[in-house]
C-alpha cells in the first residue's frame, strides 16, 4: 500500500518537474527541474521493481547526460536574450498542437488494450537482464559500442570543424 | 484508474510536455533538454508495459535508448555550442536560416 502510493507521489513530482521545465526562465532551473524528473522517474522504475533501469536512469541520465549539461551551460553567457525571453513566438500554434496531440494520445491509449495480463510484478535484477543481453541481444550490445565511438568520433570532428574555421 | 493507465497517462503527459517545450521554448539548451524529457517519457512507457507483460525485451530497449540518448547529447553539445560561437546567441530564431 505505501509502496503503491510512493509509486504515485514519484510519478506525479516527475510531471510536476516536466511542467517546470516549461514555467522556468533560466537554463541553469530548466536543467535542475529535469534532473528532478529523471531522479522521480528512478524512484518510479525502482518501485515497479525494474532495478536495472533505475540505476541506469541516475547514473547515466543524472550522472552523465545532465552533468554534461549543466557543465555547457556553465559555459554560457547568461546575458543572451533567450536567457531572459523564454517563449517563441509559436506559443499559441505550440499550445493548441500539443493539446491536441495529447486528446489523441489519451484516447488512442484509451480504446486500446493493455498488453498482458501477468498480475504479479516480475522482478528485473542485473541476473535475467544480462543474460538476456549476452545471449540474445550481444549483437545490439555491441552495436551500441559501436554506435558510443561513432559519437565521439563525430563530437571530436565538430570540435576541429570549429578551430579550423577560426584559424 | 488501475496502476499501468495511470503510469502510461504521466509518461504521455511528460511526452507532450517535452514536446510544448521544444516547440515554445526560445533557448537551444532547453530544447534539448526537453527532447530529454519526450525520450524520459517513452521510456516510461516501455518500462511499464515491459513489467506488466513480464518480459525483458522492455527493458533491453530502454537500455539502448539510454545509450542513444547519451551520444545524442554528446554530439548535440558541441553543435550547440559552434552555434552560439558562430551567431553569439542561443536563441533559436536567430538561427532560423538553416531552415534553407
């Protein structure tokens, strides 16, 4: 029961983080209200006994993805207009889309079925996980392997298109 | 509503309100950001029909997407930042010529 509602309160700060994003005017408070999201949607995988993802979700979503953020927007100067004005001008056309968008989605969700029927939690710890990958999935782990160098490969070409293009 | 219609509503709703930020925020960074919070979103959805049905494939795929997500952001960044080096801000309609 106090799992249950543990799972609620973490789904809905999650939105709550996800609707702070958009009130929230500097780079710098867009960044943490995410990092906050990403910290509720742990605690959420790790309430629906998904141990595996909820690790990966703080180590490389908090502890990679947005530390890389928040270190380029230390970089920034914060005197940008687009650090004091915080909409574009397609509010209004952005607005309605999404309103929009969201009544299909929930009712497309709505007519349709939910997959399965397993009522008890099944329990996905580093065992079946790895197994499954090693086993059945070892040529899309190598894949992303492969797929990390390429972004590096392409960051670091970024990186020389920009000191050659000043000298 | 029973547990997996209201974890899927919240991931729909962290979906299309990643998507309202990529559309009405002005700062590049914030749109990036919330791509981030579309992908969070997804991946929300796969976690809970993954759990539910009882099988590992869900969660196999949330793996790869966080690997995506990574080098996204990894190769992003420094586009960004070329950008503000090139135009001196971040604002997206300051750049709105790429469109061709």
């Amino acid at each position: 029961m106090i799992e249950e509602l543990l799972l609620y309160f973490c789904a809905c700060t999650a939105v709550l983080g996800g609707v702070m994003m958009i009130v929230l005017r500097a780079p710098m408070r867009v960044a943490m209200a995410l990092i906050y999201s990403m910290i509720s949607l742990g605690g959420v995988y790790g309430l629906l006994h998904v141990d595996v993802i909820a690790v990966f979700q703080i180590m490389i979503y908090v502890g990679a993805v947005m530390v890389f953020m928040v270190y380029a927007i230390m970089l920034l100067d914060v005197r940008d207009p687009s650090f004091v004005r915080r909409y574009s001008p397609q509010l209004g056309a952005g607005l309605v889309a999404t309103v929009l968008l969201a009544l299909v989605l929930l009712w497309s969700v709505h007519q349709t079925a939910v997959p399965g029927t397993a009522p008890s939690p099944a329990r996905f710890g580093v065992q079946p996980f790895s197994v499954a990958f090693l086993a059945e999935y070892w040529l899309y782990f190598e894949l992303t392997s492969l797929l990390l160098v390429v972004a590096v490969v392409a960051a670091v070409a970024v990186v020389k298109a920009r000191s050659a293009s000043h000298g | 509503m029973d547990k997996v219609s209201f974890l899927v509503a919240v991931s729909l709703t962290l979906f299309t309100l990643g998507l309202l930020g990529l559309i009405v925020r002005r700062n590049l960074l914030v749109m990036l950001m919330c791509m981030e919070l579309m992908l969070n979103g997804v991946n929300l959805s796969l976690v809970t029909f993954a759990q539910r049905g009882g099988n590992v494939e869900g969660t196999v795929m949330v793996f790869l997407i966080f690997i995506v997500a990574a080098s996204e952001i990894a190769i992003a960044i420094p586009i960004v930042l070329l950008l503000m080096r090139h135009r001196h801000t971040l604002d997206a309609g300051a750049h709105s010529d790429l469109k061709g």
